[in-house]
C-alpha cells in the first residue's frame, strides 16, 4: 500500500489550484508564462511526495528529469508528429513551443522546493538524501 501524505497533498491542491486561476485570468507576460512554469514543477513535487516515500532529492530529480523531458518533446513537436493538435487535454499536457527559458523556470521551481524543504519550518528537518 502506498503512504499517503495529506500535507503534500494539500499544497499539490492549493498549487493546481493556483495554476488553474492562472491559466484562466492571467494573460501577461510574466505571471502565465514564468511564475506558472516554477509552479508546475512544485506542483508535480507535492503530488508525488503525497504517494510515495522517497528522499527530497530522489523526487526533486526525478521531477527535474520529467520536465525536461517533456520540454524536449516539444522540441520534437510531439503533438503534431501524434496528430493530436485538436486535443486541448493533449497541448496542455504535452504543451506545443519549446524554451530554453522554461528549464531554467523548472530548475529555479526545484532549487525553491530543496529550499524549503531544507529550511522551511518545521520541527523535524526532511533530509534531502
């Protein structure tokens, strides 16, 4: 049976939550595009520490890793090699332009989670091995 984390899962829902306000009301040129890309990433950290037990930096990386490969099969134009492009489950998801830029956000979203998950406050310190 997999462990469940309620608190991981509580900032997984505020930040979905957050990113869907987001993609619906904000139409700038920071906040959706930048600002919501360093949300996923911590998004998709909070969503996998609320199901499996596995160290800080195990999960950091592996959602590191997920992103960019991602943002690499938007270089590759997935969506249109798959004929997906009338799915809009499919370009969001997936999305349709690479950016250098969106690793960088990625890995800024990262080092924010091993920050917080280093020094944030809590009584019982996570280790990030």
């Amino acid at each position: 049976m997999l462990p469940f984390n309620k608190n991981y899962f509580g900032f997984a829902v505020l930040i979905f939550c957050i990113e869907v306000l987001i993609a619906l009301f904000v139409k700038d040129c920071f906040v959706r595009p930048y600002l919501g890309d360093v949300l996923v990433v911590m998004l998709m950290y909070c969503f996998f520490k609320s199901f499996v037990k596995l160290p800080v930096l195990t999960v950091a990386i592996l959602v590191l890793v997920i992103a960019f490969g991602i943002e690499f099969l938007q270089f590759l134009n997935v969506v249109q090699m798959l004929h997906l492009e009338q799915s809009k489950i499919a370009k969001t998801v997936l999305g349709t332009s690479f950016s250098w830029i969106d690793l960088l956000t990625y890995c800024i979203g990262i080092a924010i989670v091993l920050l917080v998950e280093k020094y944030g406050l809590k009584k019982n310190k996570t280790e990030l091995y």
